[in-house]
C-alpha cells in the first residue's frame, strides 16, 4: 500500500529569514524558511505582511543567505539543507515561481555533523559562498557571470580541517581584494587522545580567517586568533570604503571588535539588575543597518534585550566599540532591518512580528563602551539596565506561529459537525491557549468600520473580463454603502449606485454594465457611466430579485412578477 501524505497546516515556526531585493527593483522583500517550506513575505506600505509564494523543498532547510552580483538589481539566495547539495535560487516575479539556477552536489544526504549546510556565508561583494558542516568541511564556490550574463559556480574548493567544530562563520567585507570567510572554530584532536580530560579543559576556542585567491583558485588559512571560549556568533562589519571591515565576535557578557592586524576592542553588554550575577548574557541574533553615511548592529541577547552597537572610527582604524539598549521584544530566531523603516522579527517562540522604526536609539540610554570598559580583581565590571516598554520600535504586524505546541487534545467541547484541536502554545507569559478548526484560512487585508448593522454584502466586477472585484457594495436598512477596491478599501460617491436607498441585489448585468435593485425600482448603470432607471408601477415596491447576467425577475407588493432581460444592445427591458 502506498500512502500521500498532505499537510493541512504548514509549519508556522521560523528557523531562519534573510531580506533582500529578490524581485528586481527597490522593493524589499523577506524570505524564511519554515522547516521544509520556504516563504516570500513583502510587508505593504500599511505594514502589513503579504505571502507573495509559499513553496514546499521536501527537505530540511538548515540555512539561508542571500547575495548580488556587482552590478545587478536582485538578489539570489542560497539555501544549506539536508540534502547534501547547495542550491541556488532566482525569484522569477512573471511566473511566481523560485527558479532553481545552480544545484551542486557535495555530500550524503540528511543533517550530519561532517556534511556541510548547517553554516553559510557570502561574500559581501557577492563573489563566493561558503557553505560549512558542524564538523570539520567547509567548502567555497566562486560565483561569477558568463558571457550572457548568466550566473556561474565553481566546482567547490576545499577548506577543511579535522578534528575541528564549527560554531559560525561569516564574510568579511574587504572590498575586492580577495574574498575572506571567517569562522569560530574549537580543535580538539588533542583533547580527543588525553584520557585524564586537561587537555578538555584547556582547548581554546579560535578566530580563522580563510582567504579565497581568486587568481590561484585555492583557498588558504590566512589569520588565527584565540577569543573567549564563550565567543558563539560572527557579525560582519562594513568595510572597502564603507567601513572598517573586520568582524564583532559576539562572545558571553562581551562583544568584541576583532581584524587581522588591529587591536581588539571590547564592550561588556549590560545585563538586567535583577540577572543573578552568575548568568552570563548571550548574544542569539543579530541584523546590520547600512546607510551610506552610516551603519549599525541589533544585536539581541537570549533574554529578549535589543542593543544598539556602533563603532567610532578614523579613517580605517576603530576607536571606540559602543552599546547602548535600544528595546525589548521577544526571543528571535532572525531579525532583518528593510531599508523602508522595518525590523522584521522571526521569533523562537509565539508570534513573529513586523516593528516600524520610531528613532533608531539617538536618545540618552543606558549604554557601556570599550573606552570605559573597567577591569576588577573580580573580572570586568558589568553595567546594569532596566528593560522598559517599547521606545524605538512600534509593532504593525504579526504572523500566527504555534510554535511550540507544548500540549494538544483533540475533543468536541462546542458539540459542532468537526471536533476541535485545543493547543497549548508558547513559552513563559506569552503563552497561549489555542483552539484550532478544520477549514480554509483567510488572511484579513482591510478594515473599515460600518455606520450601523448591514442586511446584505456583495461583490461585484465593473466587466466580465476583469479579474478581480471593482466594488463592495453594503446595504443597510436606509442606505448603501459603497466601497471602492484597490490599493486600499475606500468609500466612493461616483460609482453610480444610489446611496439613499437600501438594495436588494448589486451584480454585473450584461458584458459591462451593473444592475442595483431597490424597492423603488432597477438602477442601469452603463460602462460609459449613463445610468437608466425603471420604476416600480404606483405605489408597489419591490420585495424580491433574482437574476443572473442576462436576465432578472422581481416580485413586486401584491403578488405581481415582471420579467426583464438584456437585449444585443445592452439595455435592460
């Protein structure tokens, strides 16, 4: 026997999100990956989240980037999965569709700890990607166009290292010099063979910048550093004119400004009073922001605590690492700042959310820097913050998430047709009590209020030929209502219809023509926005329509039915 199986819920949790403009142009959109399923969000101009395409990988999506040729108007995204194969992506915007324009295979399939696609980084100039395992591989494509300006990949060159555990990599963002990856990186080959465990407790955590020749096409072990055995994410900082380039290592309770040939610089990240003093703070996610005249890092820590990080710089030499609280939201899993005034929160746990930039932290906070960074007999002394409302974002959007379900039972406490599904979700106060029904979604674009309670709601097209609803059209006990459908849903006097009257039928009548029945009698209007009228004989009004595209039947006050229809020319009679 063998069994399909559909899946009548997608996941609603998000791993990983990355923006970008995927489409062409200056809009700016959002990707994530839902476990297997990878979705295309744009947020419209009223902050609210739009789902552009939802496709599902049957396979585990591990990790996203995204990059840009020099010289091109859209990005391309990579995508690590379980599938032993890195595979690069093009939104195609005609056909709504992902078009898969690279897909190399490199290893076994399925999550393993030495195939590579659990880690992914991109050259910032979009000249290569590197794509790492937890364990020991990591390989580099090149990425360039051929002569019909379509994109090409190498075969994979090799930066592996035994006996080695990845913990992030990320690009470094030097100009067009050659491309370099740098990647937290642990070796315990010697740990592996000392059975009395010192040498576990003396393995040191490392700094390796890898640098791609693009002219030697092999790629070398070009700088290693020790940090801090906390050190657990990488952050690309801008650099070839931009900025100073190099990386902030993210390490427990410090961020730390690190390059080939620079002193470090170190900023303690403040904690919140009440953190009991042998909690160390951890960075869980991080979105940069670049201006032309400017850039900053969100870094937020696994408490929720958003920090602004600047960097003070003379020419190409850092002087000062700053980090100041900006806001508190929930854990994110991603976050991605647009450049249209959005910061996009994928969150681990509940609801994500769209926030809309109301400053970008200029205000006095508490804050603590390298330049004022105080060592003790005891360690480095902490700053202290208290998290308050929101001050820098204001939230306009959420997407549902179920994520986690904690606890589900299927039972029929309403006594309906359909049991339902009664789901605990979340983690801690934002936990949620859902109850889950078998049917179709539906996504809530507009909201307008009404006057009073309506009696009846139609939709109707201006021509037989038009593909979407021209109006809305809302009849109340003395009145109707009519609202006009486009960009946004919005009340309109020149449509023809008359708004004095309750309706008892709106629907298009002929080709191009639309028909409005009301107890007094039958409004015409024509495409060219002529409007004949018929009225009811006497004092009879109308209590009953129905009609379909050429004809209508009314029933009048005292038993009478009249039959019109529409003839070659269009008219009613």
């Amino acid at each position: 026997m063998y069994l399909y199986s559909l899946t009548l819920q997608q996941p609603t949790g998000i791993l990983c999100a990355i923006n970008g403009n995927f489409s062409g142009g200056k809009v700016q959109e959002i990707v994530v990956a839902r476990g297997k399923v990878l979705d295309l969000l744009r947020p419209d101009d009223n902050g609210k989240i739009q789902t552009l395409l939802s496709v599902d990988t049957f396979g585990a999506i591990r990790s996203l980037a995204q990059f840009r040729l020099t010289g091109s108007q859209k990005d391309y995204i990579v995508v690590g999965s379980d599938s032993g194969r890195i595979v690069i992506l093009e939104y195609n915007r005609e056909k709504n569709v992902f078009d898969k324009v690279h897909q190399e295979t490199f290893g076994k399939s399925g999550c393993r700890r030495i195939v590579p696609g659990q880690y992914l980084a991109v050259d910032p100039k979009g000249r290569a990607v590197m794509i790492g395992a937890c364990e020991k591989q990591k390989l580099v494509y090149v990425l360039n166009r051929d002569t019909a300006a379509r994109l090409t990949i190498s075969s994979p060159l090799e930066a592996h290292k035994s006996h080695t555990i990845t913990y992030s990599i990320c690009g470094v963002d030097c100009g067009f010099d050659n491309p370099i990856f740098a990647a937290i990186e642990l070796d315990y080959s010697e740990a592996d063979q000392d059975p009395t465990g010192q040498a576990t407790n003396e393995a040191q955590k490392h700094l390796t910048f890898y640098e791609l020749d693009l002219g030697l096409n092999h790629v070398s072990r070009k700088w290693s550093t020790q940090v801090d055995n906390g050190a657990n994410m990488l952050v690309t900082v801008p650099g070839g004119g931009d900025g100073p380039s190099g990386v902030l290592v993210c390490v427990e309770n410090f961020v730390i400004y690190k390059n080939q040939g620079h002193p470090d610089l170190r900023a303690v990240i403040p904690r919140r009073a009440d953190l009991p003093a042998e909690r160390g703070v951890l960075i869980v996610s991080a979105a940069t922001h670049r201006q032309k005249s400017m850039f900053f890092f969100l870094l937020q820590t696994e408490y929720g605590d958003i920090f602004k990080v600047t960097l003070e710089q003379e020419k190409d030499h850092v002087t000062e690492l700053k980090i100041k609280y900006f806001d508190t939201i929930p854990v994110t899993s991603s976050m991605c700042v647009l450049k249209s005034g959005f910061l996009f929160a994928a969150s681990e746990f509940g609801n994500h959310a769209l926030y809309q930039f109301q400053a970008i932290g200029d205000d006095l906070d508490v804050g603590s820097s390298s330049a004022t960074l105080m060592e003790t007999d005891e360690g480095f002394q902490p700053v202290f913050f208290q998290p308050r409302g929101l001050k820098n974002l204001l939230r306009v959007d959420q997407v549902e998430s179920l994520m986690p379900i904690m606890d589900m039972k299927v039972i029929n406490l309403f006594e309906e047709e359909t049991p339902q599904i009664f789901a605990l979700c979340g983690r801690g106060p934002r936990s949620t009590l859902r109850i889950l029904r078998p049917g179709l979604a539906i996504s809530e674009m507009a909201v307008s209020q009404l006057p009073g309670v309506p009696s009846a709601v139609w939709t109707v097209k201006k021509n037989v030929n038009d593909e979407f609803d021209a109006y809305i059209v809302v009849s109340f006990a003395n009145a109707t209502l009519v609202l006009s459908i486009g960009e946004t849903v919005e009340e309109v006097s020149d449509s023809g219809f008359l708004d004095t009257t309750p309706s008892l039928a709106v629907s298009l009548i002929g080709d191009d023509s639309l028909m409005q029945v009301h107890p007094s009698g039958i409004r015409h209007i024509r495409e060219d926005g002529r409007i004949n009228e018929w009225r009811s004989p006497g004092k009879k009004t109308i209590v009953k329509v129905g009609s379909n595209r050429l004809q209508v039947v009314i029933a009048v006050s005292g038993g009478e039915l009249i039959y019109f229809e529409v003839d070659t020319d269009g008219t009613i009679t």
